[in-house]
C-alpha cells in the first residue's frame, strides 16, 4: 500500500512536470479573470518563472522578443489580487504584442499575486496579508511605511507594508526581474481608480485611451516610488475602471497604441550592444522636460 501511494505521488509529480503549462495556468488562474477566453489565455503561453507565491503558486510570465527589438517593457499585473480585470488587459495586450510586437522586447507578468487572486473572495494582499504595492525598498522603509500605514491608512488592514521591505517572495520577484531584465519602462496595471499615474525622469504619457494623467502622489515602499522615483525607471501605472470588468476592447487597444505612442516620443532606442546587455549599465532614456512629480 505504502508503495503503491508512492508510485501515484510520483506519476501525478511527472503530469504537472510534462505538461504544458498554460493549460494549467488557463485552468486555475484565468477562469477567475474577467474576458479571458480559453483560447486567449493558451495563446498566450505563460511560463513559471521560477519564484514562487507564499502558498507555492508559480508566478508565470511570457517574454516576447522580435529580432528588431530596440527597447525592453515590464507589463505587470494583478499585483493587488482583488483586481481581477487587470491580469485581462495584460493577457488582452500580450495578445496585440504577438501579432504586432512593435520592436519592443517585452516581458509580461499577468498575475503578481496569485494567492489574492486565488482565494474564494479574492484580496488585495498576498497570502501574508502584506500590500505587495507597499513593500519594495524605498528610503527609510521602515520609519517611512510605518508612519504611513499608521498615521494616514490608520491600520488599514488592506495596506500593511509587511515587517520589513521584500519580505514577500512576489515583491523579491519583481524586484529580482526588475534587476534582470533592466526594462526602459514599468507599466503596473491596476484597478479601479479610473487614471493614469505616473513616476519617473520622463515626460508622462498625458492619457491611454479614456484614461487621464493624474498624479496622486508617492507612497513609502510602493512600486512607483521605488522604480520611477529612486531607479529612475518610468513607471506607467493604469488604473482601469473597474477591478471586475475591461474596458471594451476598442478601448484597450486603443490604450496600448497610446502605450506606443508615448514610448516612441519618450524613449531612445537601445543600441545593440545595450540591447544584448540586461543588467545594469545607464539608464537610455532622454528627458524631454522636467518631471510633472512634486
Ligand atoms: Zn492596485
């Protein structure tokens, strides 16, 4: 009996090894997501990327590189995992991306926090109850985060930055993919505030599609502050309308041609030999005029 059971541990371990991973991923994952058809979530062919959530969900991600490519883009979404329709548009635009990849080598990450989303009622928070948005390393962490989450969420539950900053192995991740894959922009989808927010060294795009540029500020261990503030990578951050449902399609490819435009206006092409090279080196970015950022 004992040896039997080690025998079907063994064969169901060989399944999930072999196969093919985004039907597993279509399966669990994007059967919560709003407008998200079988056929859309296999075609994307999302990858464990290795790191994995508090409760040992992979976080998959897909690279797209066309041989012309001259920048590097970071789509992340879901991040807060009550926001179900932004891992759709990451899916919907990773769908634009492959039949017209714009010479941008990108790297999506449609689900940051899997656990979140995962939960029967989903939540914003990972499975440690930490903000994910809150826990990246930002001057004074922890004087910074605390003060904040006391002084002005007064303990909301649904923004506690965590005991100390990458805690969390989904913040490490991006943090570690931020590292390696050294992108000229961050676009971090979430929802549903309805605008555009922004942090970075460059001009801001002014809209995508029916979303307007309106800065709301910087927060102590947030993405935007840690990338767009103290790395200098421009970090787009959509707020769509409603974390249950996408905006139409009409809609969103027009915010992704507004995504290109702004970038075309925005960004130097990478040289080759910057473009092989993913870590490290200077910034090639061209600021056009000074931040909009208080
Ligand atoms: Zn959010």
């Amino acid at each position: 009996m004992h040896i039997r059971f080690k025998r079907l541990s063994f064969e169901a371990t060989l399944v999930i090894a072999v196969s093919p991973f985004g039907a597993w991923a279509c399966s669990d994952f994007y059967a919560k997501v709003p407008n998200v058809s079988e056929a859309l979530c296999q075609a994307a062919q999302l990858r464990p990327s290795g790191a994995r959530s508090v409760q040992g969900r992979p976080i998959l991600v897909r690279d797209l590189r066309p041989l012309d490519a001259h920048r590097r883009v970071l789509v992340v979404a879901t991040m807060h995992g009550d926001e179900l329709s932004a891992a759709s548009v990451a899916l919907h635009w990773l769908q634009m991306a492959q039949a017209e990849p714009v010479q941008t080598h990108w790297r999506f990450i449609p689900v940051l926090n899997p656990d979140g989303l995962m939960r029967a009622k989903p939540w914003r928070m990972n499975a440690h109850g930490v903000d994910l948005n809150r826990n990246f390393p930002t001057p004074q962490w922890q004087r910074e985060t605390k003060i904040y989450w006391e002084k002005r969420t007064l303990k909301d539950p649904r923004r506690w930055p965590g005991p100390s900053p990458l805690s969390e192995p989904e913040a490490k991740y991006l943090f570690d993919e931020i590292v390696r894959f050294d992108p000229q922009v961050i676009v971090s989808i979430h929802a549903p505030y309805a605008l555009l927010d922004f942090d970075g060294p460059v001009m801001p795009p002014t809209r995508l599609g029916r979303l307007y540029l309106d800065q709301v500020g910087v927060f102590p261990g947030s993405l935007g502050n840690f990338s767009g503030v103290q790395r200098g990578i421009p970090v787009v951050t959509v707020e769509l309308p409603s974390a249950l449902r996408t905006p139409s399609d009409a809609d969103m490819r027009k915010m992704w041609r507004d995504l290109q435009t702004w970038m075309d206006k925005v960004l130097a092409p990478l040289d080759q030999d910057t473009q092989q090279a993913s870590l490290g080196g200077v910034l090639p970015v061209i600021p056009k005029q000074t931040p909009a950022k208080p």
